[in-house]
C-alpha cells in the first residue's frame, strides 16, 4: 500500500511504462485501473480518496489476489 501525496506521485512515475496497457475499472467496486496483459489482469490499483484527493493506492500484484478480486473494466 502507498500512502502521501509524495509516495503516489513517485510510484505513479515509476508505472508511466504501463500506460498503453492500463484501463479505468472498478477494482472490488472502488476507482481504480487495471494492467492487462493478453487481456489477463496483471496488476489493479485500488484507490481510497479522502476530501477529493488519492490518499491511498492500493496495488495488486498477487496472482490469487487478482483471480479473487472483482475487476469491472468500465
């Protein structure tokens, strides 16, 4: 999990590579976005906002985290 406005700044840079790979979707019904690989999630971010802002992102790497997970493309 990656909590401060600077941490998700940092680590939203260091993900730019997976920008023509990444989708809005819903990730166990909150905001995120979804990393598809041969149309397979690979990874999911999860964010939690508090007033208006990303506070914490949550990223799913885990192969069973992933199959458990309810990814809606949207």
């Amino acid at each position: 999990m990656t909590t401060g406005a600077a941490a998700v700044a940092s680590g939203a840079r260091s993900f730019a590579h997976l920008a023509p790979l990444t989708r809005p979707a819903l990730v166990d019904g909150v905001t995120g976005l979804v990393v598809l690989v041969d149309g397979r999630p690979e990874r999911a971010l999860a964010f939690t906002f508090v007033r208006d802002r990303i506070a914490v992102v949550d990223i799913v790497t885990d192969p069973g985290r992933l199959s458990a997970a309810v990814i809606e493309l949207v």
